[in-house]
C-alpha cells in the first residue's frame, strides 16, 4: 500500500502490481492531477447534507463534458459543462484539476496523446489546492493558507446565480431576488405553506397531498395552478425540455400521474419548450417569458385568503338612509379618517415589502417575542449613534438584540445591513441570528459578544477597570480584523465596503478574539467596478481623504483599518481634545514621530510587554499602519496583503 505524491492510495499484490486505487472510486473531493473519468461521479457527503436525503446530488462526467444533477425519483440537471469539438465513438472525456483550470480531456484508443479540449478558468495555485462537491450543489474550489495553516476558500467554480441552485428554497420553494416564499394561487388561494415558519429555506408542503399513481384519482380531484414569470434551472438541460405549444404542456402534465408540475417557456423565439417534472424543487421568481404550472388537489373547501372579506360583503346587505346635514358630515369625517389611516398603512406596506427583496434573508422575529427575550428592554449592554443593544435570551441561546432609533436609522440602512450580513459567513464577522421589522420597529439580533466593543480594552483604562491588554492580544485582535475584511473585500461574489471601521464596531468574545460588526453603512461594489460614487458617510476620524470626492472603492475601509491599530498600539483615541492642541489627533502626532524616528513613543505606556521584549515586532506593525494611511487609495495594500505580512 502506499501514498503516491498526488494524494492517491493504491493497494499492490504480492507481484508489486497495483490491483486498487483510491481515484477510480471518488467520494466527494477531487486533489490535483486527479482524473474524474467518463462514467464516474462525485457525490456530497451523507454527514453533511442538509436538504431531503433522497435528493442526492450528482456531479458526472459524459462524454461531452461534464453535468451537475439532483435528485431520486428524477435526475434534473442544473449545471452543464460541454466540451467543443467533433467527437469520435472511440473517444472518452476525463476532467481533472490543473494549476489554474478545471480542464476537461478526450482521450482516444488510438496510440495518441490525450487532447485538452477545453477547461474552467481557476485561479493560480500558490499552494496545495482541492476540489469539493458539496451538499448545497455547490463546486468549490479550497487552497491551504500556509500562513494560518488552515484551508481556506477560493472559488465557487459553478458561478450559478444564486436562485439557480436546485434546492437553495426547498421544494415548492420560488427563489425571488434571493429570498424564498411559497406558491399563492389565483385569489391568494392557499394550496401550499412553509415547510418552516422560521426557515422559508426548507421550502414548502401542499395544504393538501398530492394523489400517487397507485391512488388512482379523479380528474377533477386535481388542477393545475399557472405561475407568471416563474422558471426552473431544468431548462440548462436540452434531453428533458420537448417542444410544444403551452396548452399541450398542460395536457402533457394533466394526463401523467408522476408529472408534479409543467413549466413552459418562449424564450427560444418560435420554439416553445416544456419541462415536466416528477420532483419539482426550488423554483426561479424571474420576469421572463415563462409560466410555472403546479398540479394541485382541488379542495372547494380550502378558503382564499380574502374570504372574510367576501363574508362580510354578504352580510353587508342590509342598507340604512341617512338624512340630514349633520349625518351626512359624519360619513365625510369617517371616509377622511380612512383614507388617512389608508395612506399610512400603504406607507407602512411598502416598508414591510423592502424586505421581501433581501437575499439570504435570516430569521424574522416578532417585535413581541424580541421585547419578552429582553424584559422588556431593560438589560441594556451599550449605546450607539444608531440605537442601542440589549440582553437577551432566546431559548438556550444569549443574544444581543440592536434596537434602532426610528430617527437615526434610516430604511434604506438597516434593509443593507439585513442583507449584507445576513448572506455572509466568516469566524471574525458577527453572526447575524435574525430580525424584525414590525411596523415601525427595525431590530437586529445577532450572537452573544461577552468582551463587548474593543474602545472598551484600548483606551488606556484611565477608569481602572480593565487590565491593559497583552501584545499577544492585540496583534490577535489586529489579525481577527484583517481576516475579517479581506474576507467582505474579496472572499464574497460581490465587494463589500463596510464603510464604518471604528473601535466600537469590532467585538470581542470572552477569549479577545474579534468580530467585525454594524454593517448599516455597508456598500456592495460589483467585481467589475473600479470605483463607486456614494454620499459621504462613516465616523470623523476614521474616514479616508477621498470622501472628500464621493468616489472610493474598498480601501477606504484599509484606511480606517491603519487608524484603528494605531489606536490599539498607542492606548489612545483618534482625536483625543483633553491632549494639547499640537497632540490631539493622533495621526499628525504619528507622522511627526515617524519623520524624527521615534516611532517607540507611540507605544502604550501601560503594556511592558509592548515597550520591551515585543518592541521591534510592535514597530513593524506600526509601519503596516502606516501604509495603510497613505493619501493616495492606489498606494495602499489590499487586505489580502495586510493578513499576508
């Protein structure tokens, strides 16, 4: 037995000849110089899935390439990959993973050499890299981070919109601009509802089972229900789509017991094309040329959600004569007083419709449930321009619920904030649990921060209460930051400028490690934006020179990364006005001890071990700083950089 350089066990027989190898039976994960041979298929880890286990998902390689697939009873294909070129029958396809590509390769039974047809651009390995299907149906692509001796995520090869993905809303789930809701019939009729009120994500069940095959129904005991502008990611694949006109469709659907539901597209200018499906799993909300057909049991008793309404109108039969001036003014008044309250019901309903736009939507809370985990608000932990955070408790689990200043906090920031946050993921970002947005009231629930915000430990503990932190706490809690914001810079599909880095926005648990938070200021600036024009905003002090043009790209947040170590290395604020007046802002006193060498008096006073043993390492960092503070944003590292030195 043995372990070939390539990550490949092979088993010999007492001739030394090899007679088993661990690449012709692949798991989930593909090493480097690996083939995934035509015929072969990767396939998610049983431990690690979390949708229905019956919806496997499979990544094979055919002939022409290579196809990502998903479920049982049918295999629908979300993701294709073909090769170009004329193919021979005695040709055979094999991918592998090369420095830079998912290369694809037809191999021939002729005395020839294997031919590189095509291939998925990666980045450049610079060290050991791997590949892995995982349970979501994503392909992602993982490098070892020497550095933090960890492996670390690099790419998501599929590139899919995110909706794409099979089961990214359960099953009956509609993915609409990231969020997931269920089906609603003609006159907000009911024939489905959430698998999960608190996890829109594991999709939706029928009111009503749908008969098998084996029940034999009546006809009329079923229907199709018609969905405008709604797709599925079955279409990627030409072998299930038929051409037919959209009443065929449905008939098509009607007359088949295993057919679920009848999707039926114009994209393809006068070709029509059908999609039948057994299974029918996350859905695309898209404004497209195509309509989504549900097969539902037709249950006369299943009430529409606007059935009060029409009982009330039967009941309103009864009509009364009002006579005189005075009545006649009543009824002016009642009619003014209802299209006020109207007016602002309808104001109140947009607010509450922003956030059915949000992807990746966390958990939404109850303002009632949120006021009982706190008391009521009465454990207060601190108090910011925004709102203020308070203790609480949500079953077994201690959380921190933000409640914002209905003044302060405008719409348009918290819906950034619910959005960004809650659509990322990193160990150095706070984890966002939920939200509320009941009526007027905008709260935010995040995990449990025991340490509290890092002005709390820096700031030279004039007050006593707080031991000076260590120098091997402070460079960690400098690390946990940089991780944290080259993660939003470059670890995300789109940049993500936090906009707002300051002392009081870094939390810490109870072993100092840091998490950056508040993402109310955030800015998503797409791959392919050099620049973004934005008004002014963030904290004085903190803001780097070229808010002063409305044009900045993520470095403004490098910018404010420099101000912040400087403050943890030299235990003071920014802009301290109890300092004398050629002292108070930090900054000019650095480039003044910077130009006369004396970059050892910025050092705290209070930490020995800063000022001694730990000195040259402590200076080093300082210079970081200081190249993170140039005026020119070209001129500054990238976060990348930072987390490298």
């Amino acid at each position: 037995m043995k372990i070939t350089e390539s990550g490949n066990l092979v088993l010999f027989n007492h001739k030394n000849l090899p007679v088993w190898q661990s690449f012709d039976h692949p798991t989930d994960t593909m090493l480097p110089r690996q083939p995934l041979m035509e015929g072969m298929k990767l396939t998610p880890s049983i431990d690690n899935v979390s949708f229905a286990a019956s919806n496997q998902f499979y990544l094979a390689v055919h002939q022409y390439g290579l196809h990502a697939s998903v479920g049982s009873i049918q295999h629908q294909i979300y993701y294709e990959y073909n090769q170009a070129g004329h193919f021979t029958y005695d040709e055979h396809t094999y991918i592998a993973l090369l420095n830079g590509s998912m290369s694809v390769f037809a191999t021939s039974s002729l005395p020839t050499d294997s031919i590189n047809n095509a291939g998925i651009d990666l980045p450049h390995a610079r060290s050991l890299q791997y590949m892995r299907f995982e349970s979501d149906g994503h392909l992602r692509l993982y490098e070892w981070n020497q550095r933090y001796s960890q492996w670390s995520f690099v790419q998501d090869i599929f590139e899919l919109d995110y909706c794409m993905y099979p089961t990214v809303c359960g099953e009956y789930g509609i993915c609409r601009n990231g969020q997931c809701i269920c089906p609603i019939g003609a006159g907000d009729t009911l024939y489905f509802k959430q698998a999960d009120i608190w996890n829109p994500g594991l999709g939706c069940i029928p009111v009503r089972p749908i008969s098998s095959c084996h029940s034999v129904p009546a006809e009329q005991d079923h229907q199709l229900v018609a969905l405008s502008d709604v797709s599925y990611f079955s279409f990627s694949d030409p072998d299930a789509v038929i051409i037919s006109d959209e009443e065929s469709c449905k008939q098509a659907c009607s007359r088949n017991c295993s057919c679920k539901a009848a999707f039926h597209s114009s994209l393809n200018g006068p070709s029509e094309s059908c999609l039948l499906v057994s299974e029918v799993l996350s859905m695309q909300g898209y404004e497209t040329d195509s309509t989504a057909y549900l097969k539902v049991y037709t249950n006369h008793s299943l009430p529409p959600q606007n059935s009060s309404a029409s009982a009330k109108k039967r009941k309103g039969a009864v009509t009364y004569k009002i006579a005189g001036a005075s009545a006649a003014a009543v009824v002016f008044s009642s009619i003014v007083i209802v299209v006020v309250r109207w007016i602002r019901n309808q104001r109140k309903d947009d607010d509450e419709e922003e956030f059915c736009e949000v992807p990746g939507m966390p958990t939404r809370f109850t303002f009632d449930l949120l006021r009982g985990a706190t008391d009521d608000f009465s454990r207060k932990l601190g108090e910011g321009g925004s709102g203020s955070v308070y203790d609480g408790q949500l079953g077994d689990e201690r959380v921190a619920v933000k409640l914002l200043d209905r003044h302060a906090h405008r719409q348009k920031e918290f819906s950034a904030e619910v959005q960004t946050i809650g659509s990322i993921h990193h160990i150095n970002l706070v984890k966002m649990i939920g939200f509320c947005a009941d009526k007027r009231n905008r709260l935010l629930v995040f995990e449990y921060m025991s340490g509290g915000s890092l002005d709390k430990w820096i700031y030279s503990n004039k007050s006593g209460n707080n031991a000076p932190l260590g120098w091997c706490i402070r460079r960690r809690i400098i690390t946990d930051i940089a991780r944290g914001l080259h993660y939003l810079h470059e670890g995300c599909r789109q940049r993500i400028a936090h906009l707002d880095i300051k002392p009081q926005n870094i939390l810490l648990d109870d072993k100092f490690n840091a998490k950056v938070a508040d993402f109310g200021l955030s800015k998503l600036i797409d791959r392919d934006e050099s620049r973004v024009v934005t008004r002014m905003r963030g904290t004085p002090g903190y803001m780097a020179p070229e808010w002063l043009t409305s044009k900045i790209t993520e470095k403004v947040d490098v910018y404010s990364f420099g101000i912040v170590v400087i403050e943890i290395l030299s235990g003071r604020k920014n802009i301290d006005y109890s300092q004398p007046d050629e002292g108070a802002q930090l900054i000019m006193v650095l480039r003044e001890k910077a130009m006369n060498s004396q970059l050892e008096d910025m050092i705290d006073q209070n930490s020995q071990d800063m000022r001694s043993c730990n000195k040259e390492e402590v200076i080093e960092i300082m210079r970081l700083a200081m190249w993170c503070l140039q005026s020119d944003s070209n001129r500054r590292p990238s976060m990348s950089v930072v987390v490298k030195v």
